[in-house]
C-alpha cells in the first residue's frame, strides 16, 4: 500500500472542508470513518493484527501531508496512530479485541497519569478527568493513564505503575464545552472522563515496559515517536503557511506600492528563511530517524544518545515551523489577520501545536544535557 499516495487522495477534501471543520470543533465522523477505512489510523498497528507497521519516515510524511491540508485533521490522525501504537504493549487477547477484530477502529487518549486505577480481583476501577482528549469524538476506544495502587504496590519507597487503561468510546464522557482555544479547534479536544469505570484484567499497558510485539518499529522509544507525529503535524502548518505566502505574494499589490509583494527584498529574503528553516529541521529528521532505524534493527536497541536526537529533531521541526510562520505571518501584513486567512489559521495552529510537552522548549535542555554527557533527568 502506498500510504502516501492514500493519504493524498483525502487532501484537497480536507482542504475544502477545513473552515467547517475549524467552526464545528471536530473532525467530522464521516471523513474520520473513510480515512480509517483506508488505512490511514493503522500505520504504527502490528502486521499480526491487521496493521501497516510502517517505516518511522513514512508514518511521519503522512501527517505532515495530511496536516498541510488542515492541521486539526493531521493532528487527530497523529493522535489515533500513536495510541494505535499501544497495541504492541497490550495482551495479545486484548490486542486482538480491540484492534484485529476491527480494522477500521480508531483509538485515542491521553497519557498524562491524572486518573486513578485500583485493582481489583477481575481487573481494574478507573478514575479520571483527562484534559486535551483529541479526536475522542470520532474512536471507538479511549485510553488515559493512570497511577495504579493495589497491595502488590504498596511500597512507598518506589515509584507506582503508570498505565494506559482502554475504555469503550460509549462508557467515556466527553465534556463538550471544555475546548476552547485559540488554535487547532477541530482536534475537539475536550475534557474526557470516567467514574469507576471496570476495566477487566489486561486491558491496560504499562508505560516504560518492553513492547511484547518485538520488531523494529517497536524498538523506537513511545514518547519518541509521539514527539516526531506532533511535530510532523507542526512542519506540516508551516509548509501549508509557506504555500499559500508564496501565492499571495504574487497576487497582492500593498496599498501605496505599484508592485507586487514578491518584488520586495525583505519579503525575498523572509520566504528563503522560512524556507531554509522547514527544509533544514526535515532534512536533521531525516537524518536522525534512519540512524535510529537503523540501531533497531542491527542492535536491537536504541542508545540515548540516539532517543535524545529523535527529541531534539522533533522538537527543532515544531520551533522551526512556528518560527517560518511567524516570519510569513508578518511578511504577508493586514491581510493574515482576517480569520478566514489561511496564514492565520497556521498561525494560530502551529503555536498550540509547539505547546505539546513532548515539543516543548524543556526539550532542548534535555537533550542538550544529554549531548554534553550530562544525566538528562527524564525519560527519553
């Protein structure tokens, strides 16, 4: 299957709908169920249960193409993909429940462990009101994370269980008026909850733990890959801000100037520097996601030197994006502040997206230290 060339078939309608989109505050249902039902919410599932398993690199151009048509759809894409990931870590019981026997099923949620789990003698009762619960309007499953307790985790002296706990989209409330942002709006990124909910036994993953599907995507680190889907949704925005710039500027006269905005200098110069800035940031990702490719299947394992260069280029993508914007946002003048401009929705899109926690400007620190031999003090 060539998933990019799949994906591209859905662009010019995402385009068209992306006004919509961006008013209603979801992804619509319909374009959800037919990107599913292409492929496009199973390229990091397992081939043994129904999935694509694909390269790192191409599970990252996908977003970015996708995003580039809308970045709320790119984004609720990445959010069901990574969660999809999570299929590699459960039972394969499980596994095969939620993810072989639908192949269209979309999973999402959230790994922040706000929720609460106690274990009990057939499973677990979950607790928890997770925020930033993207594209939950559109799965079928839900997960949130959770801090286990129970008698075989009692000892205070170690940190407890963080898991994932999956939840049927029909058991998950969703808190409708809790997302309102200045950006990304279509990713319908409410507030989601449960209240005691009974989660049989083995239907979590905990995080940190070896994934039980051992192959060479699933050597490459959970948050890593999530880090390089937001920022694949980042480089996207700022590609689409430099697209539609680059139209504009042949098309606008400014007011008191007889020519064109292109024939400026200053506007020269900012298109080469935000197109040196994306190119550049794409051109270390690359680079660093085949190193590390290549480490998962001829060592079996990935250094931290090598994790920590995955995070620093995904954090450089979503920086370096937001800065192109910007640069084009200003270039473009009163006519990117229009709401139905284009370049301001990217403006608007890209600065939610460099908010992420796995993007954020910490980063940078991390790796840094990491680079100077230093202890990085968090997990990469």
């Amino acid at each position: 299957m060539d998933v990019l060339a799949t994906a591209e078939q859905f662009c010019a309608e995402i385009d068209e709908r992306s006004v919509a989109i961006e008013d209603a505050g979801s992804m619509p249902p319909d374009l959800a169920d037919r990107m599913a039902d292409a492929g496009l919410f199973r390229l990091l599932i397992p081939e043994v249960y129904g999935g694509l398993e694909v390269h790192p690199q191409v599970f990252f151009d996908t977003l970015k193409q996708v995003a580039a048509a809308d970045g709320a759809v790119g984004w609720c894409q990445m959010i069901g993909n990574t969660t999809g990931l999570l299929s590699a870590s459960l039972p394969q019981e499980w596994a095969e429940t939620i993810y072989g026997a639908n192949p269209n099923v979309i999973t999402v949620g959230v790994t922040a462990p706000i929720g609460k789990a106690v274990r009990g003698r057939e499973g677990l009762t979950v607790s928890g009101r997770w925020p930033f619960g993207s594209g939950s309007q559109v799965a079928d499953w839900i997960c949130g994370g959770c801090v286990l307790t129970d008698e075989q985790n009692s000892d205070t002296s170690g940190p407890p269980n963080t898991i994932l706990a999956f939840f049927p989209a029909e058991e998950v409330t969703i808190h409708t008026d809790s997302w309102d942002v200045s950006g990304l709006k279509g990713t319908g990124s409410h507030d989601i909850q449960v209240i005691d909910a009974q989660v049989p036994d083995g239907r979590w993953v905990t995080l940190g733990k070896r994934p039980l599907v051992d192959r060479p995507l699933y050597r490459f680190p959970t948050f890593g890959l999530l880090a390089l889907g937001v920022s694949a949704v980042a480089s996207g925005i700022g590609q689409r801000a430099l697209d539609e710039f680059v139209d504009l500027a042949s098309a606008k006269t400014p007011t008191g100037s007889s020519r064109s905005l292109a024939n400026r200098p200053s506007v020269q110069k900012d298109v080469a520097q935000a197109e040196a800035s994306l190119a550049s940031a794409l051109a270390m990702t690359r680079e660093f996601i085949e190193a590390a490719y290549e480490d998962a299947v001829n060592e079996g394992r990935l250094s931290l030197e090598t994790k920590a260069r995955l995070r620093l280029a995904a954090a450089n993508n979503a920086w370096s994006a937001a800065q192109a914007v910007d640069r084009l946002y200003h270039a473009a003048g009163g006519t990117s502040i229009y709401r139905r401009s284009k370049l301001q929705q990217c403006f608007r899109d890209v600065h939610v997206a460099t908010q992420h926690i796995m993007v954020a400007q910490p980063i940078f620190e991390a790796t840094g230290k990491v680079t100077l031999g230093l202890d990085p003090k968090q997990p990469l």
